[in-house]
C-alpha cells in the first residue's frame, strides 16, 4: 500500500506512542516477582559490546552546536538507548563517524523510547513529512508503504545471518533501497543487521510445524509474515512492537518470532518458556531518511553520509556475530532452547517454499524474480 501522501499527526499521538512505550517494559509474571535481582540488561548489553574507540569516547555525538549554519538532524529509536543491542550500536557508529567529519555543522538530537513514534504510520509518515531527519528501524515493517523489502520476509530464501549481511550490503540491497525510494522517498540510506528470526511459546517446544499447529503466533503486519506463518499451521496475530511484552504476559498470544538481539533486549525471557532456532528469516534494520532531504544538503554533507555508512556496514557484521552467541547464553537461563537438526530443519524450509509463488504474486512476480536472481548471485559467491 503506498502512502506517499499520508498526513502525519504527531502531536495527537502522543498520547498512545507514551502509553505503547509503558507497555512495553512491563513487569515479571507474579510467580517471578521478588525470586531474584533483574539482571540489569544495558549494563549487561554493554560488557558484551564492543567497546568504542579511544577517538570516539572523545566525541560528543549529541552536543549542542552554537555554529548559526548548523543542520538540526533529529533522530528516533525505538529502543531505551543507544547501547543495548547490536543494531543500535552500529548506528550510533554512524552517527559518531558523522560527528568526527563535520563538527560543529550538525547538531544530533536523538529520541529514544519511541518518543518520536512507534508504528509505521507515525515513523515512516514522519519522515515523509519532515516531521524528524532519520529514524532506526527494520525493514519488515514497511510492507504497508512498499514491497521494497518483501522478499526478506520470504521464509527461508536467506539460509543464514552471514548471508543476510552479505545480501543487504550487495546488490540486493541496493535493488531494495531504489525501490523503496520511488514508492515512499525514503531512502534506507544503511542495513544494520538485526539477525535471523526464531520463534518463542509458552505452550511446547517446537521440532515441526505440526508442533505450532493452533498456537497462536505475534507477527509484524506484513502480509508474508501472516502467509508464512499461517502455512505452518500457526494463528499470526498482528501486534505492535511497543505492547509485545505485555501481550505475551497477558497471554493475549501464546508466543512471538523476533531475532535473538530483540528478544533479549525486551525481557521476552521472563514470558516465554521455549525458544526454538528456527533460523526462518533475516532481519535488516533501517536507517532511514527522507531521500529529497537528502539530496538538498551540501556536497559535504552527503560525502559524509556515504563515508559513515562505509564504516557502519563493516560494524555491523563483526557485531551481531559477536554477541548473538553470548545472549542465547544468557537466554538458556530462562528458556528451554531447541536447536533443530538438519532433517527437522529441511521440514520447515520445504514447507515454507511451497508458499513462495504466491509471495511472488504478492511482491509482483518481476521485482521478485529481480532481486531474488541477485540473491542467488550473491549466495553463489560466498
């Protein structure tokens, strides 16, 4: 569904984006109140990170400018901060790869706790009307402006996380991000790497799809996912981000499909019992900006951007590998996990292809057919 020219009303969603942001931290079952110490999760987040430069513990990435041409840059996440999780770790290197190159000329303010909004009408909206300069988000949940990024929410077409990053900072990505630009103006001008998806339940662990049969599943409100999900005998329940955690409390769905990173980061642990490596999508953050604002800044502006994203490319790799094997550590504390064997596995992607054709229809089968050759291209190469 194309939005281009949907208006954005920030101001009266104030109200619900605070609200969906309360929600979102909740608070342990009763049964778990009072057991133990809550670990505390950016501390714990930041002794697995890598730690920043010695040039950049000298920036000061948000400090006021006094420069009178100074571009006013403000950014939104949706996340508590800039620390905890891989994606957002590898934007902030963009953002402090910007400070050290222009100085004074740009003043960042950055939003944190979906304060700027935190669903795709509000985010991508916004951008659309210049309400704010950039937000981190993930590339799934644009499926109600464009079908740029659809074929990332093909199950299983992407077999592995190394292959997801190869593909967003290829030619794939680059067919993806042009799209996107001509259905939206926006430009996802960086792909940080959230990771592959896997899927979470308080009902029963899961070897086979017989295993979700009923079970009724959170999904993003994106049509592939819903299919996806659908076709493995699962009821996909569409809920925003921001009230996840209190809708597994509420057991208003029975469980959740996120990557490792998003599902430590919100606490899911404390919900949820079985955690399964279905390894059955990758995710891509955003960084997104309005691309005709782009465009108006000065030469040196946008050679900065490229330079920056450079960098922030390389980061992200090295990241999220690093630390998804520590979280999963920390998750085993308070889920069973369920790592899949090769025939259980083959299942679940056999399964999963037979729904590809109609998610060719669904994309338009020659944009599909388009990117998906150059993912081939790009899988054969590695």
């Amino acid at each position: 569904m194309n939005r281009k020219n949907r208006p954005y009303f920030l101001l009266a969603a104030i109200g619900l984006i605070l609200l969906g942001c309360n929600k979102q931290q909740g608070s342990a079952p009763q049964s778990q109140q009072g057991t133990a110490p809550k670990m505390d999760m950016t501390a714990f987040a930041l002794s697995i990170a890598t730690p920043l430069s010695e040039e950049d513990k000298a920036v000061d990435v948000t400090a006021k400018s006094n420069n009178p041409n100074k571009i006013i840059w403000r950014h939104g996440v949706v996340v508590r901060n800039w620390d905890e999780s891989p994606m957002e770790r590898a934007e902030r290197q963009f953002f402090y790869e910007m400070k050290k190159r222009l100085g004074d000329k740009v003043e960042f303010q950055v939003y944190t706790g979906g304060s700027l909004g935190t669903t795709a009408d509000q985010i991508l909206g916004g951008l659309q009307a210049r309400s704010f300069e950039s937000y981190s988000y993930n590339v799934g949940a644009f499926a109600e402006y464009t079908n740029a990024f659809l074929p990332l929410d093909v199950m299983y077409l992407i077999p592995n996380l190394e292959a997801g990053i190869k593909v967003c900072a290829g030619e794939p990505g680059e067919l993806m991000r042009q799209k996107c630009i001509e259905d939206t103006g926006l430009n996802v001008i960086f792909y940080s790497s959230i990771g592959m998806r896997h899927i979470t339940n308080t009902k029963r662990p899961i070897h086979t799809p017989k295993d979700m049969q009923g079970l009724k599943i959170r999904v993003q409100n994106n049509p592939l996912h819903i299919m996806a999900m659908t076709n493995l005998g699962a009821a996909p329940t569409p809920i925003a981000y921001a009230e996840l955690f209190t809708a597994l409390q509420q057991k208003v769905v029975d469980g959740q499909e996120n990557p490792v990173s998003n599902i430590f980061d919100q606490n899911y642990g404390e919900v949820q019992t079985y955690m399964t490596l279905t390894n059955h999508m990758y995710t891509a953050g955003a960084l997104v900006l309005n691309n005709s604002w782009i465009l108006e800044q000065s030469p040196e502006i946008q050679r900065a951007i490229k330079e920056s994203v450079d960098i922030a490319t390389v980061y992200t790799a090295g990241e999220t590998i690093k630390v998804e094997n520590r979280l999963l550590k920390e998750l085993e504390k308070q889920m069973e996990i369920i790592s899949l064997t090769s025939e259980e596995q083959k299942v679940f992607h056999d399964l999963s292809v037979t729904t590809w054709d109609r998610a060719a229809q669904r994309i338009g089968a020659d944009y599909f057919n388009k990117v998906r050759a150059s993912i081939d291209r790009t899988l054969a190469s590695m």
